[in-house]
C-alpha cells in the first residue's frame, strides 16, 4: 500500500463498511488547483471549466498569480453552479495540490466534506480526505515528460467526480485539437494515466456528483474581453495604451480586433503618450479609449485634466488593482474612486461608470463612447481585478440595442451652412458643436488655456465664470441621459445594500443567504457612481432603515461620496469594507448585516 | 463663407525668432498649396507653443510636454491632415523627452519644429537643456538633439535651421513637410530662435553656424558619417545647420502608411452599425 493511500480516511456519517457510499451531490462545486507557476494550474482550471460548461452550469474562474513569469505559488479556481453566480465559492470542495504550498494556502477554505488529490511526487501530507498520487512520475516515466501532470490530475478529478469518460477525453480534444498531433495524443494518455490511477485508489471514485444546468448558448469571458468588445461596436477606432496589470488584455483584444475595421492600435511608451495620442485622435475625429490602472492613472491625470477644460472626449478603461504604487498588481481592490472622482488638477466635469459583469462591461463601453462624444468630456469606465480578469459564464453580448451618437457632430454639409463656427459656442446644455479638422471654411482651435467660445486664450473673467459653468453644469445637463442604477430584492425590504463593479457578483449571492436567513434586502447596484445619481440613490434610501455600502477599500470611498452627495442620509449608512486582496465570498457580507425588527 | 476662428496676434516680445518660424511655415504651407483646413498646428507649451494661435489653421494646444503624442494621435486618426508640432527645447527636450526620442522610432508624417533659444523664456529666463555650462547656474553640458536623433536607426528626416536665415529654413521646411505629406516618416527640425530678452544670441549664432553641406564628407544618407561631422563641427566650436539626415529610398516609410495603408485612417472609416454588422456579427459569433 503507498503512503498515500492509507491517508484516505472515510467520510464520517456516511454509510458503514461494507456498503457502497453513496456520492456526495454538489450543485455548485469549487475547485482549487494550486502549485508553483508552470504546473498548469490553469490548464487544469480550464479543463473542468469546460466540462462544467457542457453540464450547462455557470462557471466562474479566477487566478491567484504572482506578478512574475514563471515559478511562485499560483493557484487557479474554478466553481460551477446552478444558480447565475460571479463571486468565488467561500469554501473550497476539492483541492488540487502540485506542491505543499498549495496544501497550506488551501486548507483553511476547504469545506469540511472537502477532499485533497495531489501530487504526491516530492511532497506528502497527512491530512484525512486526500489522496495523493505521484502525477509527475507516472507521466514522466511513460511520456517521457513529467508537464502533462496536470492532464493526469484532470483524469484523476473526473473520476472523483464521477464524469464521463467520453465526455471528459472530449474536452481534451477540444482544449488540444488545434496543438493536434503529439500534444493532443500526451494529453489524451495523461488523462487515462490519470484516471487508471484513480480508478485504483479506494475512496476516490464516485465521491461526488455534479448536477446539471440549463445555462446553454452561453459564453465564457472576461470583463477586460467585453470592454475590447464593446469599444469595437460602439465605433471606436482608435487605441492607445501603455501594457499593466489587470488592464493589458484590453490592448492585446483590440490589437486583434481594430485592425480589421480600419482602426488604429498603438501602445505608447508611457501613459502620458496613450492619453495624449487618444486625445489628439479625438480631437481629429475618432472615437478613443486608452485602459490602465492605478499607477498609469496617476500619470493620466494631466492630459485627463487637459481633455475637461479643452472639451475633448476620452474614455479612460481604469482597471484597479491593489494600491498605492505597485502595491499587489494581481490583486483586487476598488481604491481608485475617490481619486478618480476628484482627478486632476482645477475642476472639469467627468463621469465615471462602473460595470457589474460582462454584459454590463460591453453595453456601458458603448454608452461611454456616446457619453463622452454627446457631452465633449472624459468618461472613465470603472473596473476592478475580479471584473477584469476572471472568467464569467454571461448571456451572448447583444448588437441590437447598440446605438451611435455622436452628439453634435458637425457634418461638412451642415457646417457649410453656418454663418459662424464657434469651437467652445455657449450653448444652454453646456455642449457646443463639434466640426474635425479636414472640415472645409473652418478651423478647430482647441486648448487647454482658459478661452473665449473662438477657442482663443483669454484671461477675461466674466468669460472664465460663464466657461466654468458651462462645462461643469454639464454634469446636471446629462444627469437623465446616465446610466440608471439596478434595483434587485423586494421593495418592501428594509435593509439596503449599495455596491458597483464586480462585487455585485458576492453581493447578489450574499442577498440570497439573507433571504435564507430571513433577512429580506434591497440591492441597489450603482452603475453610474459619479456624479452620485442623488435621484435614484436618495429615494432608495429613505425607503430603507439602514444601508450597507459594500467596497473594496480601506476608507469607504464610494460611502463617503454618497455621504458628501446626501448628508441628510448620513446615519444610516454603514460600510463592510475588505481590503486583503481578495475578493468577498457571500458569507463574509452575510456576517456583517444585521437585521431589522 | 462660414467665419471660423481668426488668428490672434503673437505674444512674443519684438525680434524673437519665433516671429521666423511663424513666417516661414506660412510660407511653406502655401508653396505647397496646403488647404488650411487640412493644416494642424499642435502647439506646446512655453512661448513659442502658442504659435498656433497666430495661424489660421487648426490648432491644438497641447500640455507641457506632450504635443507630440497628440501630434502621432491626429495624424494616425486622420492620415490625410498635414500635422505640425511645434515648441521649445524645454517642452522638448526636458518634459517631453521620453515622446522626443520615441518621436524618431514611431516615424509617423509629422513635423516637428524645436525653437531652441537654450533658456525657459516664458518662466523668465531658467537654464533649459540647451543652455551652456554657466548660463543661470547651469552646471550640466547641454543637449545634442542632433546627435541624439541621429543615434536612432529609423529613416527620418532630420536638419536644423536658424531664425537669423529665413531662406534657409524655408528650404528644410518645404522639403520636410513635403517628406511628410509623401508619407515618407518622421521629421524633425531644430530651429535656432534666439529669445532676444534673456537669452540673445543672435549675434553670437550667426558667427557660430555652420552649413554642413559645405564641409567636406556631407552626405545626409549616410548615419554614421553626419553623427560624425555633426558631432566634429561641434566640438570645433561652431553649429552645424543644414539637412543632417535624408533617408536613401524614396519609399513610403511612415507608420501610418504600415498601419492604415491606403485605407482612410480611423477619422474616416465608417463606424455605423449597419455597415459593420456582418463583421460584428462574425466577431462575436466567435466567442464560446
């Protein structure tokens, strides 16, 4: 008997020796795969996810890595479930482990009927429920490399999931067919060297089951893939960006996807080129988007703060990560709001969006887009590291409700009929017509100097005030035309939740447990979080006896705007705040809301 | 005739050398019979970054530093514009350095004027990049833009001129914007613009200058021999201007030849729904 085997302890309060134990039904499932960088964690992550996905439940994924290349602890998650989820599970139900690292980190979230497979190589452990199997030496001995390990250990789980077998070499298939020829065939033995041994050991086979769904014709992706999407169809034609952790996948998509189209893709040297080449861009004519996140946002904040007095329109992708400086650059946090809020240097109008999912991600790019060219400022799409990299099971992107407008845009016919063209025109919603330079019998003078409605430098008062108002009255002008906020539980619920961006994923799942518990809540999901839609989020809140904002920072940010918004409210706002990194799991805000009588 | 934006008058002091500059792109703008409307000045900042108000053509203001990536962005938007940047050396070469050097990689038809006085006029009179060891404290030798757009293998046009030689500059500029409106990449002119209030040198540049093209060896195709001749007739104690580099190939070399070909550029493209539907439809059919 290997070392390994005699680990495997029954599952208590299951049936006696002698008769077979009947396997544990999950409806959602999580499982971790942790190892050092290299071991395929994600690989392994990826395979499941798969099959998951043909059962038709939805699947989440997320990634634990390191900012580094190769080598370090990285872990990969992947959850399934019946239910519409987009949060990681707060309990793990099977571990996958390459090394001890990953039996440390994991253990502590495993559930309690949780179990262990790992690679029982160069480490062993003594915990009850785990089965060790030495992966790395049984491919390396019959396939000469010990890398399809994480193959075998696929094989392994889908016999300690009761998956199958066609099924299960199916998604192989898939994931290598495109490899084909000797990656597909290693991976395909590594899979059955896998599952024989699995087969063998007592206690594995069979231990849970997976139940189905009916999330079909669905698809798996990325807020960062939605964002890169929904610029495409919202007629952005025009990208610059400077690569950083969690925003870089935006410009690698669109240096797929523009190109095509008659779009431009550039990455710049720094961000203080991708905001200025979008912005010179923009003033041509094109539709723009530079993405980053907190450190190139800093460096942003000079030409974004050129863009609001010179009227220019930009979308700015912010995707947080942790901070201040580099801070933990794989890590998730939603820090940059208060900064964003007050951006720059003097006072300018902004509007800042922020995404729940992918399907919000690809439809609020397209109304950034019109935003910003309808109102002649900077919008700024807020995302956060789990919204921006983790994978989400989402309904198919939807072009019929796309639209473009383009605001006042000059055509050369209708200019060809003006008497005058003034660039900055006072006009009474703040937003002057817009004619490209190439426009016949007219020139565009734009400047970040204070300027009179020509476009010419001035220093005269009386035409300071009146720019200032007209420029920071637009965030009252465009107040209706916002994207409104999502109201989800009963309205006769008195306890309120607020949140934006991904942590609507655990706040949702959280709201549903509250219900279990029999605490009814209403979730309000801030879409548009500034300027503070003050006319959907006050009613709200006198419908409620008390609301709990909850973010992803140490200071409540999103909280002390809606304090500064509406300080009449200011007693009945609490905050459930995390800033470890890591996501909410749904029991952590369970925990921290209390009921009402 | 619709009324648009008229030109304003410069704010410069009476004899700067921005007033040649002004003068002289005019000039070269209309030998080359460039509509106006398809003329974009982007100005820097600093005295000689407002010369964009003075022109009637379209104009950008830039930040301090930056005009040359929103220079790249207009012109990659909108390939079929004339683009011209223009600013001081301490927008340049201080501020704006990391776009400066990456200016002569990008290589996209623009122009790119310098009006090098070697101080920060418009602050009154600091030391700038160019200023010589002493001028204002300065304890640091000055900048070679020469040199250093030199230095990088890319095939753009590069020269220098001096505002007290008005003929000579309307030379480079015609052939440079010309390089640029063939497509042909990147050019860059460093003009000598004396600031005649803190920093006037006009006397002391018109002994100095020295035109390359007289010396024995010139040959503007050949890299390593300008770097030497450049750097040779400034260690001598004179200025080299003239025409320093000249690409061999008349080709069309500029990015936004490689990244638009003869497609309209972004600015143009059609971006409405119903014309890209089927390529939308096909993207987003390939998601899974």
């Amino acid at each position: 008997m290997s070392p390994a085997a005699a680990q495997i302890a029954p599952l208590p309060d299951q049936s006696g020796p002698g008769s077979p134990r009947p396997p544990l039904e999950l409806n959602d499932v999580s499982v971790m795969i942790g190892g050092q960088g290299g071991d395929g964690t994600l690989t392994v992550s990826d395979l499941l996810g798969r099959y998951f996905r043909k059962k038709g439940l939805y699947v989440y994924t997320s990634r634990n890595v390191l900012s580094r290349i190769r080598g370090g602890h990285a872990d990969a998650s992947v959850r399934a479930s019946q239910d519409p989820i987009a949060a990681v599970k707060s309990q793990v139900d099977v571990l996958v482990a390459f090394d001890n690292e990953a039996v440390e980190m994991g253990k502590a979230e495993l559930a309690p009927h949780g179990f262990i497979i790992y690679d029982s190589t160069t480490f062993h452990i003594a915990e009850p429920h785990s089965a060790g199997f030495p992966f790395a030496t049984m491919v390396g001995g019959s396939l000469g490399q010990p890398i399809f390990k994480n193959t075998a250990a696929y094989g392994a789980l889908s016999v300690l999931f009761g998956l199958d077998p066609a099924q299960t070499r199916g998604v192989i298939e898939e994931r290598f067919k495109r490899r084909g020829g000797e990656a597909l065939d290693k991976n395909l033995k590594a899979l059955e060297i896998g599952r024989k041994a699995a087969l063998a050991m007592p206690g594995v086979e069979n231990r849970f089951s997976i139940a189905s769904g009916d999330a079909h014709n669905m698809i798996l992706t990325t807020g960062n893939q939605a964002v890169a999407l929904g610029f495409v169809v919202g007629g952005g034609r025009f990208f610059a960006g400077y690569p950083i952790t969690p925003a870089t996948e935006i410009l690698e998509y669109l240096q797929r996807y523009l190109p095509p189209l008659g779009g431009v893709v550039r990455q710049a040297e720094d961000e203080l080129a991708s905001i200025n080449m979008v912005i010179g861009a923009s003033y041509a004519g094109a539709r723009v988007m530079t993405s980053t996140s907190g450190p190139g946002l800093a460096l942003m904040s000079e030409g974004i703060s050129h863009a609001g007095i010179a009227e220019i329109p930009v979308v700015i992708a912010d995707c947080q990560r942790v901070g201040p400086s580099t801070g933990q650059p794989t890590r998730h946090e939603q820090s940059d709001l208060s900064h964003l809020a007050n951006l720059g240097h003097g006072e300018y109008p902004r509007f800042i969006l922020a995404p729940a999912d992918p399907v919000d991600c690809f439809d609020l790019t397209v109304d950034a887009l019109n935003l910003a060219e309808r109102w002649r400022l900077p919008v700024i799409l807020l995302l956060d590291q789990a919204l921006s990299q983790n994978t989400a099971t989402s309904p198919r992107f939807d072009l019929s409700k796309v639209r473009i407008d383009r605001g006042k845009r000059l055509t050369p016919e209708a200019v060809a009929k003006l008497a005058h063209y003034k660039v900055y025109e006072f006009a009474s919603d703040g937003v002057s017509a817009y004619a490209p330079p190439g426009t016949p019998g007219i020139w565009a003078e734009v400047t970040g100097n204070e300027h009179d409605e020509w476009g010419h430098v001035s220093v005269n008062s009386t035409n300071r005030y009146r720019m200032m108002k007209k420029r920071m009255e637009k965030m009252v002008h465009a107040r209706a035309e916002l994207p409104p906020c999502r109201f989800y539980g009963p309205p006769t619920a008195k306890v309120g939740l607020i949140g934006f961006g991904s942590t609507s994923g655990p706040i949702l799942e959280a709201q549903r447990l509250l219900e279990h518990r029999g605490t009814p809540t209403r979730y309000l999901q801030a879409r548009t979080v500034f300027p503070v839609p003050v006319h959907e989020i006050d009613p709200f809140l006198k419908e409620v006896e008390v609301a709990y904002i909850i973010e992803h920072n140490y200071t409540g940010q999103f909280a002390r705007l809606l304090r500064e918004a509406m300080p009449w409210h200011h007693a009945k706002l609490r905050s459930i705040l995390k800033y470890d990194g890591l996501t909410f799991r749904a029991p952590q805000i369970v925990a921290e809301v209390k009921g009402v009588s | 005739m619709v009324q648009s934006a008229k030109p304003a008058q410069p704010i410069w002091c009476p004899g700067c050398g921005d007033f040649g500059v002004l003068a002289t792109i005019k000039r070269a703008a209309a030998g080359l019979s460039i509509p106006t409307h398809d003329f974009v000045l982007v100005g820097g900042i600093g005295c000689s970054g407002s010369i964009h108000n003075f022109m009637d053509v379209n104009g950008i203001h830039a930040v301090h530093g930056r005009l040359l990536a929103q220079a790249v962005g207009v012109k990659l938007a909108n390939p079929s514009l004339t683009v011209v940047a223009a600013g001081g050396d301490g927008d340049g070469y201080a501020i704006g350095m990391g776009h400066f050097i990456h200016a002569f990689k990008k290589n996209v038809s623009i122009l790119y004027i310098v009006m090098n006085n070697e101080t920060y006029g418009l602050t009154k009179g600091q030391a700038s990049p160019t200023s010589e060891i002493g001028f204002e404290g300065n304890v640091e030798p000055p900048f070679m833009s020469i040199l250093t757009a030199l230095s990088i293998p890319a095939p753009n046009f590069i020269a220098r001129t001096f505002s007290g030689d008005p003929k000579g500059m309307l030379a480079v500029l015609t052939e440079a914007l010309k390089f640029n409106r063939e497509g042909r990449g990147f050019a860059f002119v460093e003009d000598l613009s004396p600031c005649v209030t803190y920093n006037d040198t006009y006397k002391l540049w018109r002994e100095k200058v020295l035109d390359v093209s007289t010396l024995a060896g010139y040959d503007p195709t050949d890299r390593k021999a300008m770097f030497r001749l450049c750097l040779e007739t400034t260690e001598s104690g004179r200025i080299p201007v003239g025409v320093m580099h000249r690409p061999k190939v008349a080709g069309r070399d500029g990015l936004e030849v490689k990244l638009v070909g003869d497609g309209p550029g972004p600015v143009r493209t059609d971006i409405g729904l119903e014309t890209n539907l089927p390529a939308y439809h096909k993207l987003l059919a390939g998601l899974s």
